[in-house]
C-alpha cells in the first residue's frame, strides 16, 4: 500500500503536490542544493516570510517525509534534496494517473 499524498488540483506549481511553505522551500532546496534555516529564511526574501520556527518544522517535516536530507552542522542542520526536482514531479503525476485509471477505467 502506498503513502497517501497531498493533491490540489486547484493550486499552482508544485503547490499542487504539496502545502505553499512546502513548495517554497523545496523550490529553494533544489535550486541551491543546500540549505540551512537561516539561508532558507534569506531567500524566502521579506515578503511573507514566515517564522524561524515554522521554516526550521516545514524543512524537518520535509526530511521526515524523504524529500530532505539533514544532516547536522553545528548547533543547526544542512538540508540537501534527497530527490530531484523532475523525478519528483514524474512520481507525483504517475500516481495521480494511477489514481485515476485504478478508479475510472472502464472495465469490461
């Protein structure tokens, strides 16, 4: 049995697959390849940028979930993308699609 996963179809971008603050992030993972709470929050920029602590809980939860490597640095972590960005979204639309043609196929 697969892990259920979040779908909006109604969101933008990679906000389909997974929360905003999640998709901001990995968006800030893959294109830096590393990434620490305090780097996260500087390229977040100062429009809605959310609090330490939310950015530090969303990239553990991140890692949790094996999007994000983390390994320890000092008193913080380095986050690294386990997974790249286009295998990421290949296996995303493969189990939407599986999804779907498991549930509405016509069967004869």
């Amino acid at each position: 049995m697969t892990k259920p996963f979040y779908f909006d179809p109604t969101a933008e971008g990679l906000a389909v697959f997974m929360g905003p603050t999640e998709a901001r992030l990995m968006e800030i993972a893959w294109e830096h390849q590393s990434l620490t709470v305090k780097q996260a929050l500087f390229h977040l920029g100062d429009t809605n940028k959310p609090a330490y602590t939310t950015v530090m809980t969303v990239l553990s939860r991140l890692a949790r979930k094996g999007f994000l490597t983390r390994e320890r640095d000092g008193r913080g972590f380095v986050y690294r993308p386990k997974i790249q960005r286009e295998e990421f979204i290949e296996s995303r639309v493969r189990m939407v699609t599986d999804c779907l043609k498991r549930n509405f196929s016509r069967k004869s």
